[in-house]
C-alpha cells in the first residue's frame, strides 16, 4: 500500500460512523450486511449512510455485493491487511513480530 491510499483508508476510518459502521460489518463477517439492516442499527438516514458506505468502499475497506435489488456489504480483508502492513512495516526497527497479536489474543 502507498501511504496516499493509507491516508485515504485512515480518513475513511477516522469518522465516528464510518468506524462504527466498519466494525460492524467486522463482526459480521464475509456475510455482511445488508444496507437496511446497517441504517437501522446505526440510526441513520439512507442518504447518509450511503455517503458513509460509498467513503469505505474508495478506501477498500468494505465491498459490495447486488442481488437484484438489495446490496450486502461487507469488509475487505485485504483491505484492512494493506494498512496494517503498511503502519506496522518499520516496527520496532525492522522486527514486526514485536508488533503481532498473541494467538490468545482474539
């Protein structure tokens, strides 16, 4: 990843629903989750939520997915890979071991 697209993903992220809306679709896995059920659960207009969404998607954090007429998103794991990459690739001067997560961690 180029640091333009990490500063892109990174603003994407640095909104309070857009972080909230990331961290659900998180949760809910490589099912995602329908752009209804998302506006419900964050309390927000369509309208808005589909800016928020549309943010996620240039970053490629999220994706989506048309049947018919619903859409389903869903994180992008490469995605958010690329920028873990990226911030994490000079850590602890050149040992990003440090840098990983215990396997009981999560």
């Amino acid at each position: 990843m180029e640091q333009h697209s990490a500063i892109i993903a990174l603003s994407a992220l640095a909104h309070d629903a857009r972080l909230s809306i990331f961290r659900m679709l998180v949760v809910a896995g490589s099912e995602g989750l329908g752009a209804g059920m998302i506006a419900e659960c964050m309390e927000i207009p369509k309208a808005t939520l589909s800016f928020h969404l549309k943010e996620l998607n240039r970053a490629g954090l999220i994706e989506s997915t048309r049947d018919g007429r619903a859409i389903t998103y869903a994180m992008r794991p490469d995605g958010i890979r690329s920028l873990l990459a990226f911030l994490t690739q000079d850590c602890c001067e050149g040992r990003p071991e440090l840098c990983s997560f215990p396997s009981d961690c999560c």
